[in-house]
C-alpha cells in the first residue's frame, strides 16, 4: 500500500468524525496510522512524517469547519481559559518534537488515551458539571492536552474528559471543539513550521488527499443533525479508546 492510499484510507474515517464531533480527527488518523504500522502496511509512510501531515491538513480542515458553521462557535470562559494553557504548551511540544523519540511516548499516548475512552464510554448519565467546577478544571486540562497535542496533534481524548462534563449535547460540544482546535492547529502548525519539517511530499499528499477530506467533512456534518447524546459520547469513548488500543499494538510490536 503507498503512502498515498493510506492517507486516503484514513482520511475517509478520520474527517467524518471530525464533521460530527468537530474534532477527533488526529484520534481516528492515528489509531489507524499506528495500526498500520505495526502490521506493515504504511507502505514507507513514517510515524513522524504522518505526524507532520496531519498537522498541516487538521488546521486546514479546522479553518473551513469554522467558516462553514462560525455561527455555532462558543467564544465563553471555559474554552477560553483552556486555551490560555494549551496554545502555549502545544507551541512548546511541537517545538521539541523534531527531536524526540517518539517510541516510549507512544506507551504514554496510548495509556493515557485509553483511560479517556474508557472514562467516557463508562461513565454514568451524570447531569453537566458547575461552571466553576468546569472553570477550576479547564487550566490544568488546557496544559495536558497541550502535551498531546504538541507531540500528537491530538490533545483530543484530555479535553473531550472536560466538554462532555459540560454538555451531553452534540451541538454545543462541536461549538466548544471547533474554537479549540482552530487554536490549537494553528498554534502546533506554526511552531512546526518554524522547525522547517514540513516538505514538498507533505502538500502533495494533501493534494491527493484533499478531497476525501472534504467530502468525508461534509458526510460528517449530516451526520451530526442525527446524532442523540448517549450514543454520541459512546461513540467518543470508542474513539478515543480506539486510538489508545492502536498505540499499544504499535509500541508492543515496534
């Protein structure tokens, strides 16, 4: 399999959950990317350059999300105060990133990240948390996530934790997500670009891919407006857990 067509693949599932969520879509990408490597069908694609990828089209997917629903966007305390400690720290991972070994980080990714999915496909039907409770929470949160999203691009499965605490409905969360993670893409992609990692090969792929982001985008938003609470925060614990289980398998088998 090329490069190529599993970038094709795994854009298909990735930027539908994205279109229903308004995020998820590093979870989704790099469950199956890391699955794909650990049983050899990456076909030359590296963890790293699928990692600088991703972040290249996750902003751009991010940007247009935002124009096509910038009504639905919540500018509020909790998502703003989650920021002020994300943007800084994913800047500062993505910096390091270049230089890191990612094989024992891809242990704490997938452990983390299965604790997240677990969480939040077990949890009980629990009414939304204060907004102070919510508040007091979303600083340490932001800095979390900025870890995973500076190394990973998906700080993602952190602060689904917080969102789903603050709303069970599907509309409010993708309004929370589609700020945050404007933000936080175009923070990570700055920083990585000022690194000079990303290559000709990278716009290429997203030239390729381009399309199936959009359509894949666009068959998630339908799906949204069907979408009822209980199974939609299943399905985002599946997700989540989803992308821990394909770290494990990569790190187990690497």
């Amino acid at each position: 399999m090329t490069p190529v067509i599993l970038i094709c693949i795994l854009c298909v599932f990735a930027y539908f959950a994205k279109g229903v969520t308004g995020a998820a879509s590093a979870i989704v990408f790099n469950a199956g990317l890391l699955t794909a490597l650990a049983l050899g069908l990456d076909g030359g694609l590296t963890l790293r350059d699928g990692l600088y990828w991703l972040a290249l089209t996750d902003f751009l997917s991010s940007a247009l999300l935002g124009a096509l629903l910038w009504r639905q966007v919540k500018f509020e305390k909790l998502t703003l105060l989650l920021l002020s400690a994300m943007v800084p720290v994913t800047i500062g991972f993505a910096l390091l990133l270049p230089t890191l070994d990612l094989h024992w980080l891809s242990l704490v990714l997938a452990l983390a990240v299965i604790g997240a999915g677990i969480y939040l496909a077990a949890r009980r039907d629990l009414p939304p948390a204060s907004a102070r409770t919510l508040n007091m929470w979303a600083v340490p949160t932001g800095a979390l996530a900025g870890v995973l999203g500076g190394l990973f691009g998906m700080g993602g499965p952190v602060v689904f934790v917080l969102l789903s605490r603050a709303s069970d409905d599907p509309g409010e969360f993708r309004g929370r997500t589609i700020l945050i993670t404007n933000a936080s893409g175009l923070a990570r992609l700055v920083a990585l670009g000022a690194t000079g990692v990303f290559t000709s090969q990278h716009l290429v792929w997203l030239g390729w891919a381009g399309p199936v982001v959009l359509l894949a985008l666009l068959a998630g938003m339908w799906a949204h407006k069907r979408m009822r609470p209980r199974p939609f925060r299943l399905a985002l614990g599946g997700l989540v857990t989803l992308a821990g289980v394909g770290g494990l398998l990569r790190f187990a088998l690497a």
